[in-house]
C-alpha cells in the first residue's frame, strides 16, 4: 500500500528509510481514532485512516469515504472563506516545520462535536499529516427549527457558518442560529445553503483573516 501511495521519485537517495518512515506513521493512523489524514506537496489526499471512512458514514456521508477522495485536492473541499487560513496553515508548518494546532466545531444535527486539528510535515517529501481528535461530543444545549422566513434570503440561499455551522438570520444578520436541518445531506425542501463566518468565530478562530 505505501509503495503505492508514495511516487517513486520520492525514494530517491534513502529509498528504504522513506518508506519505513512512511509505513510507521500510516500503520500508527490506521489505529488512532482521530480522523486523519495525509496529503502531498500538492495538497493532494494521499490517505485517508480508517476513523475517517468511520466518521463519514456515521455522517451519512459514503460518498467521501477514501475511496472517492484520495487523489482529489484537498482545497476543493476546503469552503472559500477558510481557504486563505489553512493555506497560510500549511505554509507556516512547511516554512517552520512545526506543528499547527486549531480547535474547530464539526457537529452533526444531533451531537455537538468539537475537534482538534494539528497539521506535521512529513520530510523529505514535504507531505502533510492532519490529524483531527475528538475533544468534546456531547447532545446540542439548543436549537433552532428551520423557518423560511428567518433564515432563506431572496436569493433561496441559507448562510452557515462554516465553523460552528449555525445559520445566519435574515432579520438580523449578526444573529446566528443552531438550526439541525440545515445540516441534513438531504433537505425535503430544496434549500440551497452557502458559507460564511459568523462574527464570532471570526473574531476568535479567524482574527488574522
């Protein structure tokens, strides 16, 4: 499987240590139960562990399981309004070679999940492991029912939050909402939904963007 997933261009000179290196850490992510990760100097998804193909479908998600995203590019996947902080991300740890840490909200309709995010260079190929762990999972303190009025604008868009993924209210736009149903792979109505940041997490999370 490593040989595989690892160009042969990148086993040149310590051909054998590269390797093992690479095996060691693929083999340790393939018993974490952090959903992990690895993509290439092109941001390209290498690997993906087994608490990912986990986490996707307990999401009702199996069309993002690894067999459908490795060898696709992260960044497509990555909502515009953080595309700039995580590139900035992966070049502060490609620049450093230090580890970069961020704590992110991930919920599902009916649990609340908070995650921790730590990115590691991988030398000499310059690849990237992600790791994601699971820091807090607990049932919603509140939500909010979905309501066309409150939350469709004129356009047919909702707006989500792209890190706590609540929803922007129309009548007031710094008011963001917990509304499960906009989190739904699936909406019986046809609602089309867009990203943003709150204020929040904006000034917290994101203060540098």
């Amino acid at each position: 499987m490593i040989s595989r997933m690892v160009p042969s261009e990148s086993f040149s000179g310590a051909k054998s240590i590269v390797r093992g290196h690479l095996s060691r850490i693929v083999q340790a992510l393939q018993r974490s139960a952090a959903v992990s990760y690895i993509v290439d100097s092109q941001f390209r998804i290498k690997y993906c562990n087994p608490a990912w193909n986990r986490f996707a479908g307990s999401n009702g998600a199996p069309q993002l399981t690894s067999k459908a995203v490795v060898g696709s590019a992260l960044f497509d996947a990555i909502p515009d309004d953080l595309r700039a902080v995580y590139s900035d991300a992966f070049q502060h740890v490609l620049s450093t070679g230090r580890v970069w840490e961020k704590s992110y909200e991930c919920s599902s309709p009916t649990v609340f999940r908070l995650f921790r995010m730590r990115i590691h260079l991988l030398k000499p190929q310059n690849w990237f492991v992600v790791t994601n762990a699971l820091v807090v999972e607990r049932s919603h303190a509140r939500t909010a029912a979905a309501d066309p009025n409150t939350y469709v604008d004129v356009n047919g868009l909702v707006t989500t939050c792209a890190h706590c993924r609540c929803s922007r209210r129309v009548d007031n736009p710094d008011q963001w909402d917990f509304v499960p149903e906009y989190l739904q792979p699936r909406l019986e109505a046809a609602v089309k939904v867009s990203h943003g940041l709150c204020p929040v997490c904006r000034a917290y999370f994101y203060r540098f963007t």
